[in-house]
C-alpha cells in the first residue's frame, strides 16, 4: 500500500464544554436523539441503522478532509450535550458548520459555544476563506445560533428534497491573528 491513512481529531475547548472526537459509546444518545420525532424535527428522523451510518460517515470525514464532526461535553459533568461539526459535503469547496444539541440541553446556549469555537477552528487553524450553513426552513433556534455567529442569509436552496435556507461569514481582517494550538481554549 502506497498510502497510509491517519486521523487527528483536535481537541478544542470553551468555557464549559470540550469537543472531541466521537466514540463508540457517544453512539446511544445520538441515535436516542436521531429518533425523537421532537429532537430530529428538521434533521429528519433516522432508525438506528441509519443513525449508525450518519454516526460512523460523521467519524469518517476526518479521514477524507481532515474536518468533520466532533461529540459535545460537558467539562464538569462529563455528560454528552450534542454534536459540532465543521465539514465538507461530496463535492463542496466551502466549508459546511453544523450543530446539534440533545433535548435535555436545549436553551443552555450550548450550541452558540460549540458553534463558535468551531467557527474559530475554521477561520484561525484552518484558514477557511469563509463557512456555511444550511439550515432548513423554519429551524429559527438554528437560525439564531448562525446569526449570533456573524452569518448573514445568503439565499434558499434544497437539500435531500426539503428547503434549506444557505447562512454564510466570510473570514474578514479581524479573524486573522496568530492562531492558537487546537488544544487550547477557544
């Protein structure tokens, strides 16, 4: 074999939450939350199979881009909140930022913390020139979280048949600085 396939995962951290990489045993509350009809309203709910695909292609893109998906936790209780992501689908060459946090954590602003160290990761380790967010119609916490991290609406398109509306921040002047080590705090 010519090649030789590694992965890192960083390690960020905020105030409260440390972002890791996924492990087997994050699996139960992700496909817990995956098929709650409440919790997947606007992801579409999965069966546990399918939810052990979206699990397993989530750790996988870490392979393929050297981005994807981290598990939330939270630092003093160890409990897992959700998931981040920052991403590339198929055939995309801007950077996708994607959150979910689990029912028990809704309104905690765990999301906006997550998102926003992950937003920092994109611009300051990675040099994204600018990060998007599809988010479906109607998903206004969602929404909320994109706003709150500077994007703008940038235009309605589809994806998997249902209408997302495109949430974009381009990197500006003031996101270049010298970057921390991914192991540190954001």
């Amino acid at each position: 074999m010519e090649s030789t396939f590694t992965a890192s995962v960083p390690r960020l951290q905020t105030e409260r939450l440390i972002l890791r990489e996924y492990r087997r045993e994050d699996f139960e509350l992700f496909a817990d939350h995956l098929a709650d009809a409440e919790s997947s309203a606007f992801l579409g709910s999965a069966d546990r199979a399918t939810a052990w695909r979206i699990f397993a292609s989530h750790a996988g893109l870490w392979l393929l881009h050297g981005a994807g998906w981290w598990t939330v936790e939270n630092k003093k209780t160890g409990e897992v909140v959700g998931c981040v992501g920052a991403f590339f689908r198929e055939q995309a060459t801007v950077m996708e930022l994607g959150w979910n946090t689990y029912r028990p954590f809704w309104g905690q602003g765990m999301a906006n913390e997550a998102a926003a160290a992950v937003l920092q990761y994109a611009f300051e380790l990675r040099g994204e020139p600018k990060v998007r967010a599809l988010i479906t119609t109607g998903n206004e916490s969602s929404r909320r979280v994109a706003e709150r991290l500077g994007m703008v609406y940038e235009m309605e398109t589809e994806l998997h048949g249902k209408a997302i509306h495109s949430y974009m921040r381009e990197r500006s002047w003031v996101d270049y600085h010298v970057p921390p080590q991914a192991s540190e705090s954001f």
